[in-house]
C-alpha cells in the first residue's frame, strides 16, 4: 500500500513500515528509545514489535493501566516520572504501542516532556489505526469528560501494520469500524456503500488504509480544526456526551467509542434531516446499517437528561453555544450548526424507536 504524506511525517502501512522504522533510529541518533504499552498490549503487542524490530529487545518499556478511565493526568504524571528517573532528555523518543488510549495520552506526555521530545504512533486496534494516531490530537480526559486536556501535536511517524488487530476481540474490531463508517458518511458516498455491504470485519487492510487517506486529506488542509476537520466530529458532539455519561453511570454499563458515537451518528442523521434537509430515507439508511453493526444502547429519561447535560462541555462550543457536525446527504457534511432542545429530544426517540 501507498505511504501516506501527512505534512512533515509518513504514515507507513504493513510489514514494509518497519525498515522505515529502522531507519528513522539509525538517522536520528537518540539518546535513548522507550516504548509505552498497557497492560493488555505489553502481553499481546510489545512480543511480536520486538520480532519485527529486534533492537527493540535493549528499548526501554512503559506500562500503564489499560482502559478509559487510565486516560488522566495522573497516569500522565507516572509515565512523566518514569522518564525522568530512566534519564530521556530533549534526544529521547517515546513509541506508543497501542490503543487509542496509548496514542492519545503518550502524544501528549511526549509533546510536554521537557517541552517535547519526538515520538511516534504504532496503533494496535482498529478505531486508532484509523482515528487516534492519525492527525496529531493528543490528550487526556478531565474526570469522565473526553479529551479536555490535550494539544495538536504530529509524531516522527505513524505505522500502520494490521497484523496486530489479530489480538483484538470481535467488540473491538466493530467499534472501530464505526469510525470507518463516518468517513464514509462525511466525505464519501461510495465509501459508504461499500462498508455497508460487509457482511463480516475479516479482511479490512485496503479499507483501512482508505479511511486513513480520506481522514489525513481533511487533517492536511485544515490541520488546527478552524473550519473543514470539523467535519470529522459528525457523531461525536452526542456520542461523546453518551461515552462519558456511561463512564461513571451507577449501572456499571460502559460503551467503547465506537458504540457511543454509532449512537450518535443515528441520532445526529435525524437531525440532519430538519438541520440540513438531508433526505429521510438516507437517515432511515445510516439507521439501518449502524444497528446491523451496532445493538442498540438502552437509553433511559434519566440518562438522556444526564447526556443533553453534558453537551455543554464540548470542544467544539463557541459562546455558549452546541455547534454540531452535520450531514447534507451521505457523503457531504456542514459544521457549525446549532441545535434547538427540542430536536435534541426527538433524536433520542428516533435512536429509540
């Protein structure tokens, strides 16, 4: 597959990215190399890196807690004393091996570790494979609140190898396809109609690497989100809201970010239709196919006030106001557009229906 140019770095795909890798190290001469894992990918991921890279074996390895909840300043300031006691300085590269998790939270203790060091982004499922390596986001969440800390920051390189999506469950491979989807929804319809006809998730190398295109097109032309990366957040004002209310929801019930924002893309179809004039049927469309993929979430009163409650914590709120992303048609998609409550209201019953 093609190597991707995404401003100053590659995005480097398959077995073939690793002599890239190689040589990145040789050229740069850093003083030291660590690499970052979890718990789940230190025992899954880190063994098969150290084959594809053997030098791997002297590196230096991080681990954090696995999951969501790990995604804090605190976590943060246990990798940043990690580093300072094993000696990195200004020289040293960070390798986050891992989830989205890892490539969120390790961009950013890169980006300020001694007011940043270089690091680059091996992404181990598929919601970070084709979202949270790519595009230089990097941060963490602020209590259940997703990604209020953080900055835009590019790594050295992001290498894509879909071998190690092999350690992942049926769950985390469909929630990153929802991520696969909403490209499609956004930039390309025939995109769409092509992963709406998957009748399985086995065989996705090519379609990987076309969600990473159309994504690092859009984060290329507008790569500070100032007007058309906007776009990127279809789904995401009210799935963000859905993730972060399971968080800490007393059930216990909690949504990988694929299943929230599936939500959220239905529920944000339907208000594209009175927003934005896009067709019922195109809606009735996105609905059907996202809940093929997608059981739907039980969504009561009580959680879909705890979830409107939280919209006012968006990034993407200007004066006081929720802007979403939008769709015109499958396809096309506008930002900035504010919603009024009572729309808010009948998505959730629309999702329900």
């Amino acid at each position: 597959m093609d190597v991707l140019h995404s401003g100053s770095h590659k995005i480097l795909f398959g077995s073939t990215a690793y002599p890239a890798l190689n040589q990145l190290i040789s050229e740069s001469e850093f003083s030291k190399v660590f690499v970052l894992t979890d718990a789940n990918t230190r025992t899954s991921c880190l063994p098969p890196f150290q084959k594809y890279i053997p030098q791997a074996n002297r590196w230096e390895i991080l681990e954090i807690p696995a999951g969501e909840t790990f995604k804090t300043l605190h976590t943060c300031l246990s990798v940043w004393e990690q580093l300072s006691e094993l000696g990195a300085d200004r020289k040293s590269l960070l390798i986050n091996l891992g989830g989205g998790v890892v490539t969120d939270l390790g961009g950013f203790v890169a980006s300020a570790y001694q007011r940043g060091i270089s690091f680059i982004n091996i992404p181990t499922t598929l919601l970070a494979m084709v979202d949270a390596s790519v595009g230089g986001k990097t941060g963490v969440d602020l209590g259940p609140l997703k990604n209020q800390i953080g900055l835009i920051n590019n790594p050295e390189m992001v290498l894509i190898d879909p071998r190690y999506l092999e350690t992942l469950d049926d769950r985390q491979i469909t929630s990153g396809f929802a991520e696969m989807l909403k490209h499609g929804l956004i930039l390309d319809k025939t995109y769409w109609k092509e992963l709406s006809a998957l009748e399985t998730l086995d065989t996705l190398d090519t379609l990987i690497h076309r969600s990473v295109q159309l994504k690092e097109e859009v984060v290329r032309t507008d790569p500070k989100e100032k007007g058309l990366r906007k776009i990127l957040n279809f789904g995401h004002t009210l799935g963000h809201a859905i993730e972060s209310h399971f968080l800490t929801e007393e059930s216990g019930q909690t949504l990988l970010h694929g299943e929230a924002i599936a939500a959220g893309m239905i529920m944000e179809a339907f208000i594209s239709v009175s927003m934005c004039q896009m067709t019922q049927a195109e809606c009735d469309e996105i609905k059907t196919v996202f809940l093929r993929f997608f059981p739907r979430v039980p969504i009561t009163a009580e959680d879909q006030s705890s979830i409107l409650s939280l919209l006012r914590y968006d990034k993407k709120n200007a004066h006081g106001h929720v802007l979403f992303a939008l769709l015109e048609a499958i396809g096309k998609a506008r930002t900035d557009q504010e919603v009024p409550p009572e729309l808010l209201h009948a998505s959730f019953d629309y999702y329900r229906e």
